[in-house]
C-alpha cells in the first residue's frame, strides 16, 4: 500500500526511545496557531509504498532501534501505518505513532494498528474543548477518548503538552495533570516549548504566521514541568 508521506529522517532523537527513523506523513485535520509544519496540513507529498521504505529503513538499522510515523496525522492513513509496522516487527524494530488522536471516532477500526504499536506519543493540545477549538480549529474530547482508549488496552503512552500563552495557564495544567493522573500506562509527560523555527514556512506558503509572542521563559517552562510531573 502506498503512503503519502512529507519527509523522512534517518537520525531522530525527540520522537520516542533511543535513535529512531521517523517518517513524516501528509495531511492533518488540526490547524494549531503554534503549528510549526503547516507543509504537512494538506497537498500530496511523496507517493512511496511501505515495502519500498521499509528497504529505506533498513539501510539505517545497525544503529537505530525503531522507527517512528509522525505528522501531519498519521491516523489519516491507518492501513499504510499498519503494513509499515507489521515490516518493522518482522525486522525487530519497535514502532511509535506520534498523534494528536483526532480521527480516533470510538470505534475499533484503529485497534490492528493499536495493536502494532509500542509507544503512542499523544499531544493534548489543551484539556478544555472550546480553548482546544480555539488553538487547533477542533475540540479536545477526540483526544481525551482515544488516550483513555490507550489506557485501557495497556498501551504505552508519552504525553506531549505544547506550551505557549494559549495553553500556559495553572488552572488548565492542573485539570491536564488530574487527567493524566487516570490513565494508567503514561510512561513519560514531556511538555513541549513553542518555537519560531517554522515561520519561515509560512512566509514560503504565504500564509499568515498566527502568532506575534515569544517562547516561554525557562522559568515558565519549569512551572509547567512541575505542574504536569513532566519526565
């Protein structure tokens, strides 16, 4: 099966355990105001069929220990992911889908790729549905249902939490932090600084960079850590 996919990276040290290949796929429902990939919001990418990477993959295996699907959202191409992961496992690669859970509906049309995943790194975007519509275009509760639904299954989680003025506020942190506190397989909670480093993007697709301030202090940043019990 053909994925469309943005980009690939050989060397990825933020996207799960130890050294990883991450393979970025095209097109997301989100439109975060601190989006620093809007490259990825829609339009096709590179057509590649999942055996045809996997041969790409391999070619980096003696130093890497998995391999890593990210976005855009890669639960809008569930049966690529899954034939993609199904050759990591064949290859003794662990696997982890970065995701904003989204798409998750309530069903078990995603539980074969569930199934095939080690680690599910999932960004709350906010606790609250209507700052969550606010900062992403969507609501929250998407997220929130598909975490628990992780929960449930035993599946391990790393929680990643974007940090700027729409999500820095300790009354929220504390309901993410009490959210968090119910699931039972969160490994890790890493909260995620906003940056400038995708406005130059934005000026290339001409579209309107969403946000005029600047990142988070190191003083901020290590209240929210505190707050969230981040890793």
């Amino acid at each position: 099966m053909k994925g469309n996919i943005h980009s690939t990276e050989s060397f990825g040290t933020v996207d799960g355990p130890s050294i990883r290949f991450v393979v970025f796929t095209m097109g997301c429902p989100l439109r975060c105001r601190y989006c620093h990939n809007p490259d990825t919001w829609k339009g096709e990418g590179m057509q590649i069929e999942a055996k045809a990477l996997m041969e790409e993959i391999l070619k980096y295996r003696s130093y890497i220990q998995g391999v890593t699907v990210s976005g855009g959202e890669p639960l809008l191409q569930p049966k690529f992911c899954e034939e993609l992961f199904t050759l990591c496992k064949q290859n003794g690669l662990d696997t982890a889908l970065d995701t904003s859970g989204y798409p998750f509906d309530g069903t078990d049309k995603f539980d074969a790729l569930i199934d095939l995943t080690d680690y599910f790194l999932l960004d709350i975007k906010h606790i609250d549905e209507e700052k969550c519509r606010s900062i992403t275009g969507k609501g929250a509760k998407n997220t929130l249902a598909f975490a628990k639904y992780l929960s449930d299954k035993g599946k391990t989680i790393w929680i990643r939490h974007v940090l700027f003025s729409g999500t820095d506020n300790d009354e929220d942190l504390k309901r993410t932090r009490a959210f968090i506190d119910t699931l039972k397989t969160v490994e890790k909670v890493q909260v995620l600084p906003y940056h400038t480093l995708g406005k130059s993007k934005y000026e290339k697709l001409g579209i309107p960079y969403p946000l005029t301030e600047e990142p988070p202090s190191k003083e901020r940043i290590a209240h929210a850590k505190e707050i969230l019990g981040a890793n």
